[in-house]
C-alpha cells in the first residue's frame, strides 16, 4: 500500500476497525448556493442519511413526503416508499446530465443521485483507496494557510459512481484530510475546492462533521469567501 494511504487509512482509525461495519448513518443538515441554483431549495437540508461500506449505496430519508427514501446504486436511482414500492426510478442516471453546466435545473432524481454518490464517497474515503482497484499516487506537498499538506491523487474505477474519475486529497501532519478537490463531472465539470474540518471519533473511526465547498480557481486555490457552494453538517453519526 502507498506509504501516504496507509498513513492516512491509520489515522482514520484504520482498515481493520473499519471492516468491522456495514453502514454508516448520520443526520445530514446541508446549505449554499448549489440547491436553490438547481431549484431544489430544502429539498434534502434536513435529512437522514445512510451509505454501505461494502457496496456503493446510500439511501436519504425522508425525502419529500415522510415515508418515502431514495435508493442510489451507480446505475440506479429511485425514490421507493416503506412499503418497498417504486415511486419513480431512472436508470443509468448519469446519462441524464448530458449537455448540463452548473445552472441546469434537476429533478429530485438527479438531486437524488447525485446526493447519493456524494454521501458514499465521502463516507468511506479514505478506507475504499485500499481495493487495489483504485491507482493512488503522491504529489507535491501543498501549502495553504501557513501549513504544509501532503496530497495523495486517487483514480476512481470506471465502476463507482463518483464527482470525477481523477480527485485529490490533501493531508494534514496528523493524517486527517483536509481539503478534498475535484471537477464534478455532473456539473459541467465544475472545478472544486472541499474543506474537511471538526473531525469526531465514532466508533474508533475519525469522521468530519462539517464540510465546505467553493469554487477553486486555475491557479489551484479556492475562490473564498464566496460563493459558498455547498455546507454540510453531520450529527448522530452511527456506524453498525
């Protein structure tokens, strides 16, 4: 394993306390600019969220009326209710993102997926760069902010769901990421700049609680303060 991945996997709490779960659940409270830019404004602000370790799924519930949920798979999103019931479903969902930028409207099935893939992605990072299947290398160190980062890039597999095959990963001197950038593909390829910060332990596992995302310029740096495209606070975090 690359020497920066293990570090970092270790500082998370590591691989083998990890492996111990099957889900991860938390109460997700979300804002910025994005949502109302989509017009879905409240749609998911205050909502529960769980994602598998072991496969990629996430599920957000309630979503619109109390006893419906979304069930997100990389080429399935659907809304289905309490009874098992398919509301509505879209299937290879990323091809209905074709021709959008960042100010094309989304359905609740989009917002769904792409919300899904979000939530999956960011819960089991860093613990997922251990499949042989994703290619990590290290990059130059950064600084930002007086501090020195070391920055570990990460090919996605063609199979997962994600903002972009390539994203990168920014390391404090603990092992905690800190700063996560990629281009959201769904978005025009959007570039961005996510800033991970108030980190917990959860069950042995390091989890960050509040996350922020802006817009990172040519140059590599974030547009701050704004626009402040998307925060996310995590609460009642759970993992079984």
């Amino acid at each position: 394993m690359n020497n920066l991945l293990e570090f970092t996997i270790n500082a998370h709490g590591g691989i083998e306390a990890w492996n111990k779960f099957e889900s991860i659940t938390a109460r997700l409270m979300v804002d910025g600019v994005l949502w109302p830019m989509k017009q879905q404004s409240g749609t998911i602000s205050d909502i529960y969220v769980t994602s598998k370790t072991k496969e990629e799924f996430t599920t957000h519930y309630p979503f619109v009326e109390k006893d419906w949920h979304t069930s997100f798979e990389p080429h399935r999103i659907a809304v289905e209710n309490n009874k098992g019931e398919t509301i509505e479903e879209l299937l290879n969902p990323r091809d209905s993102f074709r021709g959008h930028d960042r100010d094309t409207p989304w359905s609740k099935l989009q917002l769904a997926y792409f919300a899904g893939y979000a939530m999956w992605t960011y819960f089991n990072t860093p613990f997922i760069f251990a499949n042989p299947d994703y290619k990590v290398k290290e990059l130059e160190p950064w600084e930002e902010n007086g501090e020195v980062l070391r920055r570990l890039e990460v090919e996605f597999p063609e199979n997962v769901a994600t903002h972009s095959r390539i994203q990168t990963f920014y390391i404090d001197k603990e092992g905690l990421i800190k700063r996560h950038d990629y281009s959201a593909d769904i978005l025009g390829n959007s570039t961005a700049a996510h800033y991970l910060s108030d980190y917990k332990e959860i069950q042995g596992i390091k989890v960050a609680t509040k996350r922020k995302v802006y817009v990172r310029l040519e140059d590599n740096t974030p547009l701050l303060p704004e626009p402040l495209l998307v925060s996310i606070d995590l609460s009642e975090i759970v993992l079984k």
